[in-house]
C-alpha cells in the first residue's frame, strides 16, 4: 500500500514538473492554452470613438469564439506621426492611418510583408470627404473654396509634415480649384491654381499637428473656418457643438487605410486575433457603426442605407487625380514639393 502510494506521488509529482517546462495541456482550444492576447492598435485620431465602441464588440465576439481574453492598447497620433512611430519602433500589431502613403511607409521599412491591399477594398476601411467648417450661422458667408482667400479671414488646418488629414485637405483644395471649381482658377491652369493655394494658405493662422487637435483648437473658438474632415464635423455636432459644415462643389474622396503589421503580430503571437480583428471592420455591423461616427463606409450595402446622412459630392475626385500617392507626395509635400515651397515663401514674408 505504501509502495502504490509513493508511485501515485511520483506520478504527480512528474506530472507538475512536466507542465511547467511547457507540455501541453489537454484542452480543445489552443486559443485557451495561449492565455489573454493584448492587441495594440496605432490609429490617427479621427476615429477614436468609432474604435471606442468597436472595440468591445470585436473583444465580445473572440472570447466567445475562442474562450481567449483580448485587451488593447490603443495609441491615436497625427497619420504621419503615427506611421513614423511605428517605423521607428512602436510595435502596433494594426494600423489603422489616414490615407495609404502613411501605411506604405511602414510597408517600406519591411514592417509589413503581406499584400496589405488584397482585398475587395484595396485595404480601406472607411471613407470621408474634406469638407469647410464654420461657425454657427456662417457668419462670414463661407460657401465654398473660392471664399476662403478673402482677406481678414482666420483659417485652420493641421499640418500636413504630421498630419494624413492635413495632406488630403491641401490636395482637395488644390485639386477643385484645378479642375475648374474655383471662379477664380482656370481649369488645369497650374500656376493660378499655386497662386490660389497661396492665398488661403496666407489666411491659415494655426496648423496643429493631427486633425483631432485641430477641431479641438476650432471648438475652443479660435478661427473663423477650419479645413477637415466631414466625420470631425458631424462626431462634433453629435456631441453638442453649434458650428456648421459646408460640402464643397469639388472636393477629395479620403479613402482610410487599415493593415496588421507582420513584424510585430509575428514578435508578439497575436496574428490570428489581429487579422479577425481587421476582418471585423470590414463587416456589415462594423461599417454601420463607422457611419455612425460619421465615416463614409467602403461597404456598399451599408453606404447605400446611410446615404440620407451623407449628401452627394457635384465633383468627387479621388487621389489619381495627382497620379496617386507615389506622385502626389513629392509633387506636393517633399522637400520642393508645392506646399513645402508655398508656405515657405509665405514664412519669408511675413
């Protein structure tokens, strides 16, 4: 009897020290063995409450797929600040930027290796416009683009060294003053259309560093305008703030990336949780909420159910019209790009 009750013990005992150096244990979930995941998420800021109630739902739905716990770490910057922390060593298992160059940079760096774009969406997970946001009443009768190179006029924009929004806000104005929808601007007359840039750009007189901070700099009633998203205006309103948002004749289609990043699902196990999150996004139910918070959604089936909500462009253009983000990058924001030389010459005069 003593004899069976020592084997049992050695048995047990074999058994703990066989557990602790990594033996599996007998389960049907390898998801269970694994234990809580923490996701990290490095998004621009635009649609941090849109990620706020996505979140817990794509949190709900793993755990009772997989019986694995998920957390996230969730980190909003400016697109291009964000893209560039990531290069530069912020290991966000998805990034969700603001337009496609942002992700390709990370691409670039060999920080993701999949084909990020293989999708239905070519890799975009919402949509919006940029649209003109003015106080309450419109007081200085904004209408449309030609309006703001009036003088005395106080306009806000981020700054597109930092900000993806800030990018698609000069392309749209340049674009429809190029493409005839400034009164003032030939249509495709290159040079009346840098002189145009030039004179709202000479009315801009804060350019904070993400789109977020600069609706928060309009909401504390500095500026008569502010160039932005058309999400930014409507999440504002729903949140009680009395300014009004004008839809441009012409404007930019901002078409919002998403991709896991390779480098660092692989570095930190969490693959599998960050490619169904990423799936999540692109459904139905996740595309109704990006609606709710103001984004044009990339599903049509949803888009058309919103379309009350969403008023139609006259002239909606997207980013080939400056031959994509590989051309419009350096042709308007390298180092003698347009808008670097424009503002440039605007800070030596004054």
């Amino acid at each position: 009897m003593k004899n069976r009750f020592i084997v049992i013990l050695l048995t047990l005992i074999i058994s703990v020290v066989l557990a602790g150096c990594g033996q599996p244990a007998e389960t049907g979930s390898t998801e269970s063995v694994q234990g809580a995941k923490t996701l990290i998420l490095g998004a621009y800021t635009t649609p941090r409450e849109a990620y706020g109630k996505l979140i817990p739902i794509f949190q709900t739905r793993w755990q009772q797929k997989t019986g694995q716990e998920i957390t996230f770490e969730e980190s909003y910057l400016g697109s291009g600040a964000q893209s560039r922390a990531i290069v530069e060593g912020f290991e966000a298992d998805v990034t969700a930027l603001s337009l496609e160059a942002d992700v390709i940079r990370i691409k670039d760096a060999g920080l993701i290796t999949h084909d990020w774009q293989a999708t239905p969406t070519k890799g975009m997970v919402s949509n919006s416009i940029v649209v003109l946001g003015v106080r309450e009443g419109n007081p200085k009768n904004i209408h449309d683009w030609a309006d703001l190179a009036q003088p005395d006029l106080e306009i806000l924009t981020p700054n597109p060294k930092t900000s993806g929004g800030a990018q698609w806000n000069i392309l749209a104005l340049y674009g429809a003053a190029r493409r005839g929808f400034v009164d003032s601007v030939p249509a495709h007359d290159e040079a009346a259309a840098q002189a145009f840039l030039s004179a709202v750009l000479n009315n801009v007189t804060v350019m904070d560093k993400g789109a977020r901070e600069s609706i928060i700099t309009f909401e504390k009633g500095i500026g008569d305008v502010i160039i932005t998203y058309e999400n930014e205006m409507m999440v504002g309103q729903q949140n009680g703030q009395k300014y009004e948002y004008i839809i441009p004749r012409s404007t930019i289609l901002i078409e919002n990336p998403v991709a896991v990043v390779d480098a660092s699902v692989d570095k930190h196990g969490t693959r599998e949780a960050a490619e169904a999150f990423v799936d999540f996004l692109m459904t139905p139910e996740a595309q109704e909420i990006f609606a709710e918070f103001g984004l044009r959604s990339v599903d049509p089936a949803v888009a058309q159910a919103t379309a009350e909500h969403y008023p139609p462009v006259e002239d909606l253009f997207t980013i080939e019209e400056f031959g994509g983000w590989s051309q419009a990058t350096p042709t308007f924001f390298g180092d003698e790009g347009i808008f670097t030389r424009t503002i440039s010459q605007l800070q030596r005069r004054s």
